[in-house]
C-alpha cells in the first residue's frame, strides 16, 4: 500500500502531463458496467512513456494492472485499491508495413483493426469485427469466434515483459496460443504493446459483406442491449456452455439484477444496477447446477477481480522459446 502511493508520486513527478484518474469507477470502464473505484488509473501517450513509466513502477515494486476495453473482467463492487492500471487507450498506431502485413498497437479496438484490414483489401479478420476488445486483450485471450481466432492471423506479439522489463518480440508458433489462451496468460508479467497481422488480399467489397453478415448473426443471437462481459464460460471440451446452461433450465435465472440472459444462456448481463457479488454468485450457481445435471464443470471466461487481488513484479522468467529480445534488450533467447 504504502509502495503503492509512492509510485503514484512518482509517477505525477515523471510525467506531470500525464492523464492519471484517481478514485476513478471502474463500472465506467467495463462493459458489464460494475466495478467500485480504482485507486488510480494511468494513460501514457505512446509505447515509450508506457515502458517508462512501467520502469517507475517496478522500482517501487509494483506490477501494473493492464486495462484494455474492459470488455472481459468483472471488477469488484469494493474497488481496487490495491492496483495501479495503466490503459492501452493511446496506444492506437495503425499502419500497412512495407510487406503487406499490419502493424498495430495494443489499444487499437479489435473492430478498427478489421476495418483498417478490409478497407486496404485484406481478408482473414471479418470475424473480429463484433468483438469489443483490443488488440491486447485479444492477443492475451486468443480472441475469436465463427470459426475465427486472432492466433490466424497474428505474425509476431510485441511485449514488455514485467519482471526483467526487457522488450521482447515473439514469433505466431511461439506464443502458446490456444482455445482462449496464450502463453502471455499463463506467464503472466507480459504487457502486450503491439502485433503484426498477416492477412490474405481479397476484395473489399467481398470482405465488406462477410463483416455485415457476421455482425447480423451476433445481434440475432447475442443481448447486444444489456451490458455484459460476452460468454461468461469457457467452452468445455465436446459440449457448448450456453446448451448446457439452458438443458439445466437456467435461462432467465437471477440473482438480484444478474440474469442468464434469456436470448443467448452463455451471456451473463446486468440489467441494471447488478452488483459484482451477483454476478459472481449467479455463475457459481449456474456452475453447480449445471454441473449436478450435467457432470461437466464450466470454467470462467470472464476474468473475476477480488477487492483484494494485487501482482507480484518478480514472476518466474520470461517466456524463453525463440523470443528475440528488440531494442537492445539482454538476448533471452542464448539462455535458459
Ligand atoms: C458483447 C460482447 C461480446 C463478446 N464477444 C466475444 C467473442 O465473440 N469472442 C471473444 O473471444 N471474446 C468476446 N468478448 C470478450 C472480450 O471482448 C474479449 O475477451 C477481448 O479480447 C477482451 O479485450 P479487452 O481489451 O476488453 O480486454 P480487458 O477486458 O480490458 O482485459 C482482459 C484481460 O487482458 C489483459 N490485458 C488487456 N490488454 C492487455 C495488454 N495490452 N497487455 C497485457 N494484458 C492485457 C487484462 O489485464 C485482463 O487480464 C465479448 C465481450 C462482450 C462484452
């Protein structure tokens, strides 16, 4: 705590001109809009003021707490007074690399980053389009859906990682990516900064009306009108979590203004004023009931943030396979 303050202090020094949100709801920040006041919130300009002032943080030992769009975590009705966040909000370059491919920071919205691909003529992230995340979230998660992931289409992932605060650029094959994970998730520690897309020419028009029809299918399927966080369970293997949420007759099933929504039972939505601890309660009812009808146990996609939850800045080594340190980071990829 007391660390805490003093790289909130050191960080107004650092960068006076900084925009840094203090007390700040996090329910304006998250899609499921819940969330009680975040200690601080940081927003650097550009990737270097972002390195640096993770540098700040880690002298006082304190691991920074990424925010994306919030599109994929229930914060706690308490707050969080015991992280410090730092938004990817500005972190938006977005541009055709030489070759083709795209280059993109980690705050550009994963529906831009489709757009930008289908007006320069390139195929392959139409199914990105209806998703409200960012490119760093999605890269943390293996976003995806219709058939579509970002492991697809990503060439290499730019990151800084916490512990050493070495840059590090790492190739598709290398980052782990699988159903809804990454090797970003289970190291921890990694502050996703930018990725390269390579994608397949085709016609704009063409790719224009995939993007239409999938963003057709989601607003007939999904409560697209009631916040919410997306598919609150993982897939499980061999079943669907909505199929087996409705077999246990749970569509429409409350706790306080929590409900499984009644158009799409793998969405949890708030139907105003819901707190955390409902939300929080009507999954786990949900997962035991589904699980005594069923016998499958439905795991969480949605990040669940307790009132205390806080990170440690000294993690185990960075992720060591073919990692190719960038900016004249110690070469990590010699050792280990
Ligand atoms: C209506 C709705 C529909 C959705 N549909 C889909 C879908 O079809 N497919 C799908 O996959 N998901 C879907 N989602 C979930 C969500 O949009 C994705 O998980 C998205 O990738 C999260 O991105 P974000 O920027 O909002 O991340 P956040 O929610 O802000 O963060 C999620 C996690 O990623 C971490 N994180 C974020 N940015 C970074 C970064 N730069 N570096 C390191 N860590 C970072 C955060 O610390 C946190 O742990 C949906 C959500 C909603 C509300």
């Amino acid at each position: 705590m007391e660390n805490l303050e003093l790289a909130v202090r050191a960080v107004k020094e650092a960068f006076p001109g900084m925009k840094l949100l203090e007390q700040e709801p996090m329910s304006a920040h998250s899609s499921f809009r819940i969330g009680g006041p975040a200690r601080v919130i940081a927003y650097p300009q550009d990737v270097t003021s972002f390195s640096r002032l993770c540098s700040i943080l880690k002298e006082h030992h304190i691991a920074p707490f990424i925010l994306g769009n919030g599109t994929n975590i229930l914060f706690p009705d308490e707050g969080l007074q015991n992280l410090f966040l730092v938004s990817t909000e500005n972190l938006q370059k977005i541009f055709l690399l030489p070759d083709g491919a795209i280059y993109a920071e980690a705050g550009v919205s994963l529906a831009r980053l489709s757009m930008f691909a289908q007006e320069n003529g390139l195929k392959g992230l139409e199914f990105a389009s209806g998703i409200p995340g960012t490119i760093g979230g999605g890269c943390i998660m293996n976003a995806g859906a219709y058939g579509g992931e970002l492991k697809d289409v990503i060439e290499s992932v730019v990151f800084l990682y916490v512990p050493d605060q070495g840059l590090y650029e790492m190739l598709n094959a290398d980052c782990g990516f699988g159903y809804r994970q990454s090797i970003f998730q289970k190291t921890g520690g990694c502050l996703i900064l930018s990725a390269v897309f390579r994608l397949e020419p085709d016609d704009p028009e063409a790719i224009s009306a995939r993007m239409r029809e999938l963003v057709e299918k989601r607003r007939a399927k999904q409560p697209l009108d009631l916040p919410s966080a997306g598919s609150a369970f993982r897939r499980p293997e061999g079943h669907y979590a909505a199929a087996l949420i409705e077999g246990a007759g749970l569509k429409g099933f409350r706790v306080g203004n929590a409900q499984v929504s009644e158009k799409h039972a793998g969405f949890v939505v708030n139907l105003g004023g819901a707190t955390s601890h409902e939300v929080y309660d009507l999954m786990m009812e949900v997962r035991s009931t589904v699980y005594q009808k069923s016998g499958v146990t439905l795991e969480p996609e949605v990040m669940i943030l307790p009132p205390d939850y806080h990170l440690e800045d000294n993690g185990p080594p960075a992720p060591r396979n073919r990692i190719f340190p960038v900016n004249g980071a110690e070469d990590a990829s010699e050792s280990g």
